[in-house]
C-alpha cells in the first residue's frame, strides 16, 4: 500500500487529522533540506510536501516564489531534490513524501525516467499544478505503473463533472484550494469551505486536504473539523526566508514556532 493511503487510513483510525507542510527543496539551502525534513515529522507533520524550484511559478503567490528563486540560485534540480528524499529515506521508511511543482522539469526528464527515479528516491506521490487532467494522461500512467499517487487540485470553483473527471484520476488524497488566487492570498471563509467541502465529498470517497489560509492553530482547527487534513506552506516558507545563511539545524528549528501550534491545533479536535 502507498505511503499516503497507510498514513491517512491510520489517522483516521485514530480519529486524527493529518498535518500536510510544503517547504521548498534547497531553501534557504540544500543542505537545510534535509534537516528541515526530519524536523517536520518530529513536530507532529504526517506528510511532506517537497516543492521542486522553478523559474515561473504563477500558481505560487510571492512568499513561495521567492523560495522557489532562493532555491534556483542554490543550483537546486529536480535530480538534487530526488538525491535529498533518497537520503531522507536511509532513517526514514513511514512518512509520505509529495514532490510538489510544475510540469516542465518532469517533462524534460522524460515521465518514465522520471516515474522509475521518483520510485527509487521513496517519493509516494506528485502534485503537478499547471497540468490540467486532459493533458496528464500519459504521465497519470507512468505514475500507477511505479505505484506513485499522482494528486490533484480542486479549486472553489471547480464543477462538479470536472471534479468527478479529476478523482478519476487521481490518488492519495485530493488538494481543495480553499481560496481564490494564488498561494497566501486572502483570509479563509470557512462557511464556503465547509459548502465546497461537502460537495467535493459526494462526488467521491478519496481523502480531502484543505490548503491556503492555514497559518495557525485557529485555522488549522477550523479546517480540520471538515477535512481529513491541512496543508501549510507559506508560513513555513516566509520563516525560511528570514533564516539566510543560518545553519540546517537552525533552520529546522525556526520552524517549531509554526508548526508545534498546528499540531496542537488539530490534535485538539
């Protein structure tokens, strides 16, 4: 069984809900990855979101760009992000590991080489954001050929037919984007999200994470009351943009602020 779908049915079974964090590959260094990484399990995070830099992020509003431009001047890849998760996986064999980003660099690798590299580093599942449904056919194959979830964004306004379309193909859980825009815009309106919830799950029986707008443990419970799990990213990634030059351990530890409240957030349900 996937990585992903163990965690989440474990969670469940516990009546607990799961902490989703991004962090950007190589931000504020590579060699902060790592450290960040296993920092984030021991703070409560249930599974990680590893972005992949790239030069145009749109999807990603200006905190997660600037990471994205951080790790990019760190001459972090693709390759060197897979390298981090396989290191990663020497002491770490249970936590679910996302690579989160944009088509371009899977393509240029080529989706089955890509698909059998992602296999052998011990990533669970891939979030591409800019690669609609109709044009992931060929990759959503490559993907369930290496037993990889391939997970999807559903936005507020997403129809129903195209949500059936998308969990169609998808796995793992899907990704509701509770907010218009681009990542840390806006304030979350829960009632909204509780509607868009609601619909999203008579459409299909796979797991819902909630992201953008979570950013403490109010939010975090708020979310998690309707979803079986939230996702943080920008405030983890604007605490790694204070942290140049600092060591990967210090960087690992300017996270425990953020993301201990989370946990404790959710915990609390």
């Amino acid at each position: 069984m996937n990585r992903i779908t163990q965690c989440l049915q474990d969670l469940k079974a516990d009546g607990r809900k799961a902490l989703v964090s991004y962090v950007v590959s190589g931000d504020p260094s590579l060699g902060a990855t790592l450290p960040v990484m296993h920092e984030l399990v021991e703070q409560g995070v249930n599974i990680i979101e590893l972005g992949v830099a790239f030069s145009d992020p749109m999807a990603d509003g200006p905190v997660i760009q600037l990471g994205h431009e951080r790790a990019l001047a760190n001459g972090v890849s693709l390759r060197a992000t897979l390298a981090v998760v396989k290191e990663f996986r020497q002491t770490n064999q249970y936590t679910p590991i996302v690579l989160m980003g944009y088509a371009n660099p899977v393509l240029r690798m080529g989706y089955s080489e890509f698909a059998d590299a992602a296999l052998d580093a011990g990533i669970d599942g891939l979030l591409t954001v800019d690669l609609p449904p109709e044009e992931s056919i060929e990759l959503n194959l490559e993907l369930k050929r290496v037993g990889i979830e391939d997970i999807y964004l559903i936005a507020p306004t997403t129809k129903p037919e195209r949500i059936k379309k998308i969990a169609s193909l998808a796995g793992g859980f899907l990704y509701y984007v509770s907010l218009k825009g681009v990542t840390g815009a806006g304030h979350l309106d829960i009632d909204s999200v509780a509607a868009k919830v609601s619909e999203i799950r008579e459409l299909t029986d796979l797991p819902l994470c909630v992201g953008f707008g979570i950013k403490d443990a109010a939010t975090a419970k708020s979310v998690g009351q309707l979803a079986d799990g939230v996702v943080v990213g920008s405030a983890l990634v604007s605490v790694m943009g204070d942290c140049a030059g600092a060591s990967g351990k210090d960087v690992a530890k300017a996270l425990v602020d953020v993301v201990k409240p989370l946990r404790l957030g959710l915990d609390e349900l």
